[in-house]
C-alpha cells in the first residue's frame, strides 16, 4: 500500500510539473475559436508519436466546442498514465483496449474478440470511477520485425521461429522487460529465453534495426516507418501481442460534469481514425518530421472534425 502510495504521489508530481503540452501554440492560433467556458478537461498522453496525435486531435476538436483542454503530453507508459487517471491528475487519455487488460488489469487470458476485449475493459474500469468512451476503428498492435535479409538468412517467419537462434538482440521500450506484452509473454508463450533487450526510446528502435546494431526490434503496426516495407513482421500464433483498438478512458465525474457534448466530441473524432488514416499520420510526424499540433490540424480539417 505504502509502494502504491508513493508511486501515484510521483505520478501526481510529474504531471502537475509536466504543464500542458503541445508547444506549437502558433500553429492554432489563426483560427477563431469560441470562448472557453467551464473547468478544464485534462487529457494525457503516454510517451510516443501516435499518443501525442491523439492526444492533439481530441484536445483541437474539444476546443473548438467551446471546451477548456489542458493537454499534458509524454507521461509514461499505461501503469504510469493509468495511475495519473487514478490519482486524479488527469480527466481523460487514450489507452489500448487489449493493453489496459494485460497490463493495468493482469487479465492473461485474451477475451475473444474486440467486441468482448472492449466490454471487459470498460467494466474493469467502471469499477474505478472511469469508463470508456467509443473504441477507434484502427487497431495498433505490438509486433516483432526483423530486416528482410536477416529473415531469409534464418528463414524466419513467426516468432517462434526466434528460438532456432542462439541470442537475438531485441530493441524494445523500458516497460517491454516487465511486460506480458512484452518478455514475459515471449518467454512464457514461446519458450524464448534467449532474448536480449536493448532498451530504446520510441521510435530509436528502427534506427537500431537499420544500423544492424540489434536482430530485430518491438514495433507498432501502424507505424509510419511501415509503410516502404523495409520491415519484415514475425507472425504472432501464439497471440502475446493482442490487437489493441484504442478507447479514451475517462472519468464519469468529467463526463458528468461536462456533459454529453464531451463523450460526443470526442466519439466523433474517434470514427475517423482508420488504420491507414493513422499510419499517415504517423508517418508524418516520425518521417517528416512535423508537430503532431500540424498534422492533427490537417487531418481535423480534411476530416470535418473540426468546424
């Protein structure tokens, strides 16, 4: 309890230092937007390029409803931005479906499909104070990839395949080490103790892979770096990695506070958010290296989400 205590204590601390995030205040500021009226709704991000775009595009469509948003990007992982939500730091974010089950609610059995995935997870949260809003209709599963060469070299296929080899080096996020999505799962499902984790930060695994300083590396299947197909993806048979469409959590006080206009807000912004339609943006951002405030913008007009 005493471990707990102090874990949400930090995460309090950190976000309330964080502030608001976004940054590129000046790429907003030339559209009208109507006044801002009633508490802020604060809305998290965990710490990558597809959460920042999300985080963006929920906080832009708000706004321009006439909400006061207060982004606060680059939290952590889900256990560290689900403990802000728990804490009370945070109002909103948007978490994986199949993720929050695994890892913030220890479910190891894989509901059996999307559908059910979503209804356990909105459950779990109910029983907190939360719940969540309409799931996204693009799924971002985690996946393990491994150059082109390298697979014919090994006649690697699937990630079973992995334990034919006598060390595979394994570019992966901090949290990897200790998740069931992560090594745990790997070495439970497919017997694989010969992996090694270099840690990486989001997305310094594709360069790692590309340099061939590690075998393979832990990816997001709607990364923008996918798209050239310069990446070959490991079937998963085993089913460590689930298939993670993506549902904002979010408290009921909020939503009974701000009304139905919030959960519409941003149900609507959710709808648009297709598998191709988030790779772009990815890809954008990681590729062409724009602000995640530009592409939500772009992506917002073009899309009729934003008025």
């Amino acid at each position: 309890m005493v471990k707990r205590a102090t874990t949400i204590l930090a995460v309090l601390v950190a976000v309330a230092l964080g502030g608001c995030g976004g940054g590129d205040s000046d790429t907003a500021a030339t559209t009208t937007e109507p006044a801002r009226s009633g508490p802020p709704v604060r809305i998290g991000t965990k710490n990558f390029t597809e959460q920042y775009i999300l985080g963006e595009l929920y906080k832009q469509a708000l706004e321009a409803k006439g909400f006061r948003v207060e982004l606060k990007d680059g939290i952590g992982s889900s256990e560290i931005t689900h403990e802000a939500m728990a804490g009370g730091a945070l109002d909103m974010y948007p978490e994986y479906v199949d993720l929050l089950l695994s890892e913030v609610a220890n479910m190891r059995v894989r509901p059996r499909d999307p559908k059910a995935a979503y209804a356990a997870a909105k459950a779990f949260e109910q029983r907190s104070g939360f719940t969540l809003l309409a799931q996204t209709p693009f799924n971002d599963a985690n996946a393990l990839v491994v150059k082109p060469a390298f697979a014919r070299r090994h006649r690697l296929r699937s990630i079973a395949d992995l334990r034919r080899l006598r060390r595979v080096t394994l570019a992966a996020p901090p949290e990897f080490h200790s998740r069931f999505e992560g090594l745990i799962g790997l070495q439970e499902r497919y017997g694989l103790k010969n992996l090694k984790q270099v840690v990486v930060k989001i997305p310094g695994q594709y360069s790692r892979l590309d340099a061939g300083r590690v075998d393979s590396a832990r990816v997001s299947t709607t990364d923008g770096q996918l798209r050239k197909g310069d990446y070959a993806l490991l079937a998963d048979p085993k089913r460590v990695f689930a298939a993670n469409h993506v549902a904002p959590v979010i408290s009921r006080k909020a939503l009974r506070s701000h009304g139905a206009k919030l959960s519409a807000t941003i149900d609507a912004v959710s709808r648009l958010l297709t598998r191709s339609a988030m790779q772009r943006m990815n890809a954008a951002v990681d590729i062409e290296k724009r602000t995640p405030r530009e592409v939500a913008v772009e992506f917002l007009r073009q899309n009729g989400g934003q008025p």
